[in-house]
C-alpha cells in the first residue's frame, strides 16, 4: 500500500533508492564500463578478475552490470554463486546446481571430472568460457579457494576452463597477500577497484537514478548536493540518508524534498542518536 502511495505520489516507477531497482536503471561510472569491456574479451580466455572496494562502495552493482553484459552474449554460462562461507561438499552441491551437473559431492574426484566435462564441451561449442562470480568473496574458505583454483584450469595450468571473478572488500585483498593464497592472486588478470566516490559522482548518480525513475525533480539541487556531501564518498549511505528522506516526505504528503524537510529529517535523526547515548 505504501509503495503505491509512493509510486502515485511522485509519479515514480520504481523507489529509486531501493536496493531492486532494475539494473538496466543503475548508475554505469567510467571504471565499471572499462572492467565490463575488459570482462567481455576475457571470457573466451578465462582465469581471473577481482572487483574489490570498501562496503557500499558499488561491488554489487558492478557485478549485476557485468552479469546482465555477459548475460547478453549468446551461449555464455553465467554462475552467481550464493553461499561463498560453505563447505567444500557444499561448494560443489552449488556448482552442480548453477551448472546443470549431476554430482556426487562425497565424490570430489567425480564431481571434479564432471563440472571440467561440461566446462570443456561448452567451449569447444561456444568458444566462451563459463563464467562464475562470486560476491563476499572474503568469506570463502581457504579450501576452497584451493579447490577452485585446481578446478578452473587443465593442461598442467597452462589452460583455464572458467572465468572467475571476485568480489569483496579489503579483508579479501588482504588474504590474497597470504601464502595460501598466492597462486590465486597471481592468476588474476584483470582488476577493478572501487574508490570512494567524490561529490560529483554521487550527484550524478543520483540524478541518473531519480531520471531512470521518472521523476527527475523528485527533490531540489541544494539538497541533492547536501546528500552527496555528507554521504562521505559511499553510495550505500547516500541511498540510505536518501531513502530516510523520502519516507519523511510520504508520510508528509510534500509535492518535491526541499532543504526545510532535509533539516528536518537529520535533525530528527540526530535527536534520537543522543537520545539513545543519554540511555542507562
């Protein structure tokens, strides 16, 4: 009822500051544009790539571009896998499902030989290489990391059968600098770093996501640039601080955000945050 209400309100599509806005909706940067480019001619070579950056730095993001691109590309196999804290056995349940193998996860050698199978024949009929990814990739056990790396290549390492790409934060970039992980890290080909992003690339983010909604003057400039100078360079925040204010000017039934409501809302905010600290 409220989304209604909200979508009739300001003659909006969809909330633009949610989390499942379309991803033909969301904000390409110069940088993810360049790695998908760059993604796109290594999936017939495989190996692996690394998306890394700070919490709400735009990992995610990146990755459903990327995946919507290869999506596109007729006969490419695109894998997201969801669980990257399981097991070993459960790694490879996830990989015959996002497959389509039939395994044996108590029989790792089968299994092994099975997924290689497939990856090999859908090359040999596509020239593409499979190509999984795998978001939160600083929680994936070193195991696995192991078995994944002896997976995704044959021929005595000299010929990789998946395209693998990584996802996380500085935890993960951290890990790839330990011994265990080295032959990871020295296999990765390609690499994005999200940066925190300045003023100016939130503006435009947010203007590109209130156009994409349909309602570009959803909320005026002073406060479309008082959003992005205190978001502190973090797109996840400035959705969030965002989204608190559109809530604010529902439940208020206001035509547009203005800088009288966005005083409002932070200072409400900030009232109950001291409020909340004075608490026993």
């Amino acid at each position: 009822m409220m989304n209604k209400k909200l979508l009739a309100l300001y003659s909006l599509k969809y909330n633009p500051f949610s989390a499942e806005i379309p991803t033909s909706a969301l904000y390409l940067t110069p940088a993810t544009e360049s790695f998908c480019w760059r993604i796109e001619n290594q999936v017939g070579e495989g190996g692996f790539a690394l998306v890394s950056g700070e919490p709400g730095s735009g990992k995610s993001a990146a990755l459903r571009l990327l995946s919507d691109r290869l999506s596109a590309l007729q006969d490419v196999m695109v894998g997201l896998l969801s669980r990257p804290q399981a097991s070993i056995l459960d790694f490879y349940r996830e990989l015959g499902y996002l497959f389509g193998v039939a395994l044996s996860p108590h029989n790792r050698w089968n299994g092994a030989k099975a997924l290689r199978e497939k990856w090999q024949a859908q090359i040999e009929a596509s020239l593409y290489r499979p190509v999984l990814m795998i978001d939160e990739a600083q929680e994936m056990n070193t195991s696995v990391f192991s078995e994944l790396r002896l997976l995704s290549s044959t021929n005595l390492d000299s010929r990789s059968i998946l395209l693998v790409i990584l996802a996380g934060d500085s935890r993960l970039t951290d890990r790839l600098h330990h011994t265990d992980l080295l032959p990871i890290a020295s296999r990765i080909r390609t690499r994005l770093r999200m940066e925190p992003a300045t003023p100016q690339q939130l503006r435009e983010c947010l203007a590109h996501l209130l156009a994409k909604a349909g309602n570009p003057n959803l909320m005026n400039a002073p406060v479309q640039n008082a959003l992005c100078e205190h978001a502190a360079g973090n797109y996840r925040l400035l959705m969030n601080m965002a989204n608190e204010l559109l809530a604010l000017a529902l439940s208020r039934e206001v035509p547009q955000i203005d800088e009288k409501l966005f005083f409002e809302a932070f200072d409400m905010q900030a009232a109950s945050n001291a409020a909340k600290r004075r608490k026993p």
